[in-house]
C-alpha cells in the first residue's frame, strides 16, 4: 500500500514508468491503483507503481473509477484517454488529458514564458532554440546509443546535415518556415532509417497498417505523454506553443515531444519492426529507452532553459 504522503516522493522528472492500457478497468483496491483484466476464465487485477509513474494513456475499451482519478491526482500522475485498433494507438488521432489540479502549481515558469510568449520576435527565438536543442539531442543519442550503432545507424552518416539544417533555422525568418525545414529534416530521417533497416519505399501514413508506422504512431503517443507531464509539473498551458499552431490547444505538447521524437522513437520504431516485435515488446523497450537516455529529464532541462533564457522575470 503506498502512503499518500509518499505518492509525490519520486519528482515527476526521475519518474521511471508509463502506462498504456486497453480492455480493462482501472480502480482503487485497498489503498492501490490497479487494472483488472478479464476473460472468459477468470478476472486477474495488476498494480500500477503509481508513485513512479509519469504517466497513464488509456485506449479503447478502458473505464476508470472516482476513486482511481483522485488517488492519481494526489500522486501527480497525467492520464490521456486516446483511440486504438488492432494495433494500439492506430486510429488515435488525439489525446484528451485529465492533468491533476493544484492550487499549487508552481507560478515562475508559466509567468516567464507568457512574458515572452506575446512577443513574436521572442517566440520565433524560442522556436529556434528548441530546434537547436533537438538536433543537439539526436546527436548526443545517436553517437551514444550501442543498439542503434550495431544496428548500423551512425551519427557520422548525417551529422553534415544535420548542421545545414540548423544553420537554416536558425537564419530563418518565421516559423512557418521553421516547419518546413523540420519537415523535411524528418523526411530525410525516415529515408535514413528505413534505408539502413531495409525497410525500402516507406511513406509516413499515420493511418497505415504497416509495422514501421505503428511503432511511430505508438512512440509518437508515448512522448506526448512525456511532453504533457514535464508541462503540468513546471505550470506551462498547452496553448502557448512556440513551434505548432495556436489554434491547437495541446500544440505545445507537440513542441515539447518533439525535442526528443528523432533521436529516440524514429530510429527504434524502423528496428522494432525489422525486428517483428510486438505491440507490447516495443513499448517496453521505447520506454527503456526514454529512461536510458533520460529523455524527461531533457525535456525539463529545455522548457526551463527556455523559460529563464527568454522570459523577463
């Protein structure tokens, strides 16, 4: 039983665990959050580490209870309710979040980055900062990561192009053009990628069956719930994003994931499936991965950064 004056132990930033569940139930049971499964058979109730988890993605045919939602808030816990399909998170196309509510949530960041957020010279710096940042992180992964070397995904095959392109954003003059040079950037990724997996003519489709877009439709989904959760704990609203629209209200989230999609859920998605896992093999080892290379822990050193660097308080 974990102690409620334990549950927020463990910062949000060193947390170790994210949850994907479909075709369950998820409640309190003496002092516990758990998930029931059930079959023809019998009923089986597994525990969620609630204290050491970041955050919990609930897919189709999932139900949470009152009880289950409170105890989760006091624990600081983020929960997203997204589609599924025969392969998790196939035909989910958004997130609903239920972040936990505080009154005390702390107030510097989110001043901060208002204070600069209504400047638009200022936002399109801040867009180049986390552009800068995120070719900084594929670098520090790629040339570090043992399984993608073997894998024959070496930092030096792009690493010229990686700076041409952050010599083009950060000379650009908009983010929209900002977007266009980090489209293309991905695009010449996938190419890589699914070049040296032998995973020839390959299209980014989020709707497409095949393995290598399911494991980036399913990564993708993983390192939002990351980006929400480094959000709510530092304050920072959705809306206010530096990169994608601001007609979106959970666009800063995108911006957010972002940092650290290339560098970890691209290259592993194209091995995972010229390896055939499975759904849930690769979840377990995306996530592996995300703590390995401490990627939340990046994600709040950005947002923070960026905050100080940029904001007038």
């Amino acid at each position: 039983m974990e102690h409620l004056d334990n549950l927020k132990a463990i910062l949000q930033s060193k947390r170790a665990n994210i949850f994907y569940l479909e075709m369950c139930r998820v409640m309190q049971k003496d002092g516990r959050i758990v998930y029931l499964s059930e079959d023809k058979k019998e009923s089986r109730y597994w525990n969620i580490p609630i204290a050491n988890t970041t955050c919990l993605l609930l897919g189709t045919g999932t139900s949470i209870t009152q009880a289950a939602m409170r105890m989760l808030s006091q624990a600081g816990v983020v929960v997203g309710f997204c589609g599924g399909g025969a392969t998790p998170l196939f035909a989910g196309v958004e997130v609903e979040w239920l972040t936990p509510q505080s009154e005390y949530r702390p107030t510097e960041y989110v001043q901060k980055w208002l204070s600069f957020w209504f400047d638009e010279a200022k936002r399109l710096e801040s867009a180049k900062a986390f552009q800068r940042a995120r070719l900084s992180y594929i670098k520090d992964v790629w040339s570090d990561d043992r399984d993608l070397i073997a894998e024959g995904i070496d930092i030096f095959d792009i690493e010229d192009m990686l700076d041409i392109f952050e010599d083009k954003m950060m000379s650009a003059k908009s983010v929209n053009k900002l977007l266009q040079l980090e489209a293309d950037l991905t695009k010449r990724l996938y190419k890589y990628a699914s070049n040296i997996t032998n995973i020839y003519d390959f299209k980014r489709d989020r709707d497409s069956a095949d393995p290598a877009n399911d494991f980036l439709n399913h990564g993708n989904y993983l390192a939002y719930g990351l980006g929400a959760t480094t959000l709510w704990t530092l304050g920072i609203p959705h809306a206010f994003a530096v990169m994608h629209g601001k007609s979106r209200r959970g666009a800063l989230v995108f911006d957010v994931a972002d940092l650290i999609k290339d560098a970890i859920v691209l290259p592993n998605a194209f091995v995972s499936a010229k390896d055939g896992m499975s759904d849930r093999e690769f979840r377990a080892y995306l996530m592996q991965k995300f703590v390995e290379h401490k990627a939340l822990d990046y994600m709040f050193k950005v947002v923070q950064d960026t905050a100080h660097r940029f904001g007038d308080f």
